[in-house]
C-alpha cells in the first residue's frame, strides 16, 4: 500500500519524474506545502528563487529553450502570477514549452475576491489569443499525477507552449497516496514530403526559412543535410538564429527586424518558399510585405507542429503539420536530381549575407570614429573571438540587440547546442535573467547584451546568480533613453523628445552591490582585455560601455532619422 505525502510533496516528485532537474519562483505563503515538498526532494530538484516573477518566468522560458522539455516556475497568486505573465507571453509567442505554477486562494474562500485572488482562466486562458495553451485548477490531490502530466504534454505537443495549473492552498495540505505518471514525451505528428519535391523540381528561386520551437540538434542537423542534398539557400526566421549554422556556406541571413535589405529582396524574389517550423509572425514577414497576406505571391510550403496554425494567416500551396523532428527526418531523405537550376542564386544568397557582416561609417560620425567612440561592429568581433562555439547568447528587446544580431554568426543547434536566447515577442528584460538561467542550468558561458532600460527590468536578478552560484557576462549599452522607442518618436514626431530620456544610476557600483564583478569601457580599444578578465572570472561581470545617443542603429544616426523626417514634411 502506498504511503501518502502531502500534495505539495507529490506535486514536487510528479515534476522529478518528468526529468524536471530545477525550477524558478518567488515563494509565496499559497504554496508553502511545496516549498516543503522541494525540500523532501533537494538532492533531485533545485528551486532557484528569484527577486521579481517576471525575472522567474524568464529564466523557466529560457530554461524551456534550452532543453525543449517545459521550463517550471511556482509563483504565488495575483500579483505573483500578474508578475509572471510576461514570461507566459513570451513562451506562448516564441513557441517555448514551460509549465507555470500558481500557488491560490482556499477552495473555502474562492469567488469571493478574497486576498490576491484572480480568476486564472480568464487572465491567463486560450481565450486571450496570447497567453497559456491551457489553464487548469488542482482541486483533487489525487488527481495531481494527471494534471501535472497533461500539462506537460500540452506544452510540447502541437506548437508548444505554456501551460498554467492553479494550486489552491488547501489542496497542497492534504494527503494523498497518489503515484507519479511516467515521463511524457512530445508526439510527432509524421509528414510526406512527396508532394514538396514536385514543388522543388519546378523551381527556379527556391528559399528556406527555418525558425519557431520543437527543434532539437538531431532535427538541427537533418535539416542541414536536407539543404545540402539540395543545395538549398536557408534564412532564419526572427530571433531563431541559430536554427542553421551562420557559418555554414549555405546560410542566408535573418529574416526579422532590420533584414539585409538584399535579403528582404531575395525573399520577395523567391518563387517558392518553405518555412519549415516558424509561424510567419509579423517580424519574419516585415509586417506581412515580403510574404504578403493571406495569399503570397511566392508558392508557399509551411510546415508547422500546429494544425491549427496552418492556413490561419497565410494560405499555402502545401501545408504539413509535423514536429521538426519528424519534418526534418523526412526532408533529409528527399531525394535529389544531380542538377539544380539555383546553385548560383543560392551561392549569391550568402555571398550578400557575409557582405552584410561588413560594417559601415555612420553618417554624422567623426572621421577618426566613424562609428561612434566605442565601434560596436569591433566589440561584437571580439565576442565572435573569444566566446566559445557553445556560449549562450541572450538579450532582451531594444535597438542594443542589433549589433548582436547582425554581426555576430551563431553557431546552429546542429552542433549540439543552442546558442541564442531572445524573445519574439519583444519583452523587454529578458536578456538577464535569461542568461543566468542558461548558465545555472548548462554552466555553459551566458553572454548577455543590453540596454540601459531593458536592465533596468530585470537587473535584481543578478542577486539571484550570486546566490545559486550563477554568473553570466552582461554588456550593457547606456545611451540615457529608451533608444528604439526614441528612434520611432524622431521618425514621426521629429526633434520633440518626451517620455523617452532615462537618468541612469551607477551600473557598475549596482552590479557590485549585488555581487558581479564591473568595469566600464569607454574605448574599442579597452574592450578586449575587459572581456578577457570577464571570461576568467569567478563571478558574473557587468561591462558598462556609453554609447553615443546617435549611433542609434547598425546603418544610420538618429540625426540621420531626423533629417528624413522633416525631408517627409
């Protein structure tokens, strides 16, 4: 006869069974009981604890990235859970696994508005078009086996995602002798690709465009012989730059925001396209031009883990709903003609993206500094040098991830790990907490670029790495503003600044408050030796760098952006 537990502690061991090794939170006294249950089963699970649930729900996505198995965070009720919904969003946006666990009211006092009491299936429910998969409430211990299980699955299988399971209080006090469900793997939905090498043979532009979660290094690496089989020209979509190898002569560029213009032509030249894995966002489309809605002029093959996400934006000539596991297996296997008609359009595709990797002066610049007192294109070539092949490189969102993401080459899944964390979805604050989880969960090398604002988010996270024996490498760009929302505003509203201007305290003397080594560059020149004292120390290290307000993106000034808008009138 089984012994019983409280429902807190088989909550805890039902996540053991499922391969959860560590999860992130911010305690709260709604679920004390498994707060206990993580300490009946310390030497088989960490719980890390965070400073602010949206740097928690952060580092769970990030974790879920890394590992495609569902990234964990237990939150307390109301503003816990509010607090943490920017991660929910963000793994719902960037397709990402996780489970979220949200510590509740009694089932004595539910529907009563009682202290931080929410209605979860409203906030969080399918319902919102952006939040959980699902959202399911625990009112029977015993059923927690099925609900912890289920909840696993959902966030895998399809187009994964987050999934939400409210705990009330009184049901993780109660005894249970329920038994953990064996480990849940992701179902893959098989595909045919017969139909997709007729499409193949009768083109002339073909152009892959590979992105969006489920994709794992085996996958990673089937994709790349497929393309190699047909000497395909392959694009990542948005913030999934590491899909296929940068270095890889076959690759293409990024298709996202500020795409090499020649790319963004390449795209719209193709004549048939497969997007194998991304849902065609607006970013990876630029707001649905290059591929245009709901019928592109390109022939369209998309091949996505969510039926439902097939033909509800765009309407293709082949739609295969597939994990990439089972999509990848079966396009490597395509058979090929020895002849191909785009072997030079391919060939010129990464002729244009290694152009792109080129940097340029920036109108307005001085001539002995034409990009700005400190060369960000030479900052991100020395990152290219010295970080190893399998660092992990993280960001959140603003102007400051461009460097990275045009000049810095990822090295693809296919070599065995993932190395770009960053969110689809924009959130800013992401970047820090993100590389802290990737460190603690790898003890791989994080680097992390940001912002001045984008830090401000999250930067009490950098306690949560001192304390769990966490470190990452933080650049942070201080330009005194919210700099992309400053480039919007000077485009449309130009020379009349307001809301946009930021006075920054000192990041070096915070981020040595809270435990982190700190130097402040403000040279090229300097650059080089603080990154190598960064590399080799034994905590984490922020790299303060200012940034002339101007230098505002890769390709241009904000005076540049000014002058353009008052040419428009």
């Amino acid at each position: 006869m089984s012994t019983s537990q409280p429902a807190g502690h088989l909550i805890v061991e039902c996540l053991v069974e499922q391969g959860m090794e560590i999860a992130f939170g911010v305690p709260g006294e709604s679920f004390l009981a498994v707060l206990d249950g993580f300490h009946a089963y310390r030497e088989r699970a960490r719980f890390i604890v965070n400073r602010q649930e949206g740097g928690a729900a952060f580092m769970a996505e990030a974790h879920g990235k890394l590992t495609g198995r569902p990234g964990v965070c237990f939150v307390t009720r109301g503003p816990g859970a509010t607090n943490a919904s920017i991660g929910v969003h963000t793994a719902f946006q960037d397709s990402t696994p996780m489970v979220l666990f949200v510590g509740d009211v009694g089932s004595d006092f539910r529907d009563r508005e009682a202290f931080q009491e929410v209605d979860y299936g409203s906030f969080f429910g399918p319902g919102t078009k952006g939040f959980a998969k699902r959202v399911e409430r625990i009112d029977d211990a015993n059923r927690i086996p099925e609900y912890v299980a289920r909840a696993f699955a959902t966030a895998m299988n399809g187009r994964p995602g987050p999934v939400v399971l409210v705990l009330p209080e009184d049901m993780l006090r109660s005894q249970t002798a329920a038994r953990p469900l064996k480990r849940v793997e992701a179902v893959q939905p098989w595909s045919d690709p017969g139909a997709l090498r007729e499409l193949l043979l009768k083109s002339e532009r073909p152009l892959v465009i590979s992105g969006g979660g489920g994709w794992t290094a085996q996958a990673a690496q089937a994709l790349q012989r497929f393309a190699e089989n047909w000497r395909l020209p392959v694009a990542n979509a948005f913030r999934f730059q590491d899909t296929f190898d940068n270095h890889h002569p076959l690759y293409a560029g990024d298709v996202g925001i500020a795409i090499n213009p020649k790319l963004a032509q390449r795209v719209k030249d193709a004549d048939l396209i497969l997007a194998i894995g991304p849902r065609l966002g607006e970013m990876t489309t630029g707001g649905y031009t290059l591929l245009e809605a709901p019928k592109p002029r390109q022939k369209l093959v998309h091949i996505h883990a969510s039926a439902e996400e097939l033909n509800r934006v765009y309407q293709a000539d082949l739609a295969i709903n597939a994990g990439m596991s089972a999509a990848a297996r079966s396009l490597e296997v395509l058979s090929a003609p020895n002849t191909l008609p785009w072997e030079e359009w391919a060939a010129q595709a990464h002729v244009d993206y290694e152009a792109n990797l080129e940097p340029q002066a920036l109108a307005g610049m001085p001539a002995e500094t034409p990009r700005g007192p400190v060369d960000m294109a030479a900052v991100v070539a020395l990152l290219q040098k010295h970080l190893p092949p399998d660092a992990a490189i993280t960001n959140g969102a603003g102007n400051f991830a461009s460097w990275v993401h045009r000049y810095f080459r990822y090295h693809g899944l296919a070599k065995g790990h993932k190395t770009q964390l960053a969110p689809t979805s924009g959130a800013m604050g992401y970047g820090v907490p993100a590389g802290i989880a990737a460190n603690l969960a790898t003890g791989r090398v994080a680097f992390t670029i940001a912002g001045d604002g984008d830090f401000l988010m999250t930067g009490q996270e950098l306690a949560t790495a001192a304390q769990h024996g966490g470190k990452s490498i933080i650049v942070l760009l201080d330009n005194g503003m919210f700099g992309t929302i400053r480039m919007h505003q000077e485009r449309e509203y130009p020379e009349r600044e307001s809301g946009t201007a930021l006075r920054n305290p000192d990041f070096c003397g915070l981020a040595r408050a809270y435990g982190y080594a700190a130097e402040r560059v403000t040279e090229t020149a300097q650059f080089e030796a603080a990154l190598l004292r960064a590399l080799a120390a034994d905590t984490g290290t922020l790299i303060e760098i200012p940034l002339d307000p101007e230098v505002i993106t890769t390709r241009g000034t904000l005076a540049s952006i000014t002058r353009a808008a008052q040419a428009r009138g």
